[in-house]
C-alpha cells in the first residue's frame, strides 16, 4: 500500500525486518532506512552524509532531502519526505534518471576531491606553523 507519512523512529541500529511507515533513523550509523514508500516492499537506506541525504528535524517532524529517487528499484519511485509526510514526485524517463546519477557522482567525487584538498592544506599549514615555531 503505498505511504502517505513516516513516523520516525530514532534506533541506534536499524532492525533486520522494517515495519511499512517507519523511518528508521539511526545518528549513530548516519543512516535513514524505510521501505520504500510505493509498496513494493524493498528496503530503501539513505546514507546522511553531506555528498548524500540531510535529515531535518523539527518538533519530533522529519525530513530528508534531496529526494529519494528509486531508481535501481523496479518500482523506480521518487518523493521527498517532508515533516514526517511523503510528496510524490513526478516520474523521471531513462534519460533524467541517467542525468540524475551522473551529476550525482560527480558531486560525490567533487565532495571528496575538495576534504583531501582541504586535510592537505590543512598538513601544509600545521607543518608551516611547526617550522615557525621552532625557529
């Protein structure tokens, strides 16, 4: 039956066996699992990572964003959850879906390319500072 809502449920690990309309959010794995929200019964997870999804939470209401977008699914569903509520989004032909990923992994890759700039600035400067220091 397909979701209308998400209740949150804050675990510290996700359960083996996901009830339909439970968001699993766990902080300390920095995930958010549901069954999708369609039906269909498959087991989606969102990695809550900056390069990923954001969990928002206000007064006890949820929301992930950008959007979930099953797109390895058969299903291939996509809706935003927003405070707690699921808004369905309209369906993405082949061509968007490819489009979609590719940005997607070059916003990854961008991500990770700009932290290891960023951790070797950062060893640059530190050694920079020792060296001054000592003088």
């Amino acid at each position: 039956m397909r979701q209308t809502s998400l209740v949150p449920e804050f675990v510290v690990t996700v359960p083996e066996k996901l009830e339909p309309g439970k968001l699993y959010v766990s902080t300390r794995f920095r995930t958010a699992s549901h069954l999708c929200a369609c039906g269909c019964g498959n087991k989606v997870v969102t990695p809550l990572k900056p390069a990923k999804w954001h969990l928002t939470v206000e007064n006890g209401l949820v929301s992930l964003s950008p959007s979930i977008g099953s797109w390895q699914l058969p299903c291939k569903s996509h809706y935003w959850i927003t405070k707690n509520k699921v808004v369905w989004s309209r369906v993405f032909s082949e061509d968007e879906i490819k489009e979609v990923l590719e940005r997607d992994a070059k916003d990854l890759h961008d991500y990770y390319a700009d932290r290891q700039a960023s951790r070797a600035k950062r060893k640059i400067l530190a050694r920079l500072w020792a060296w001054l220091r000592h003088k």
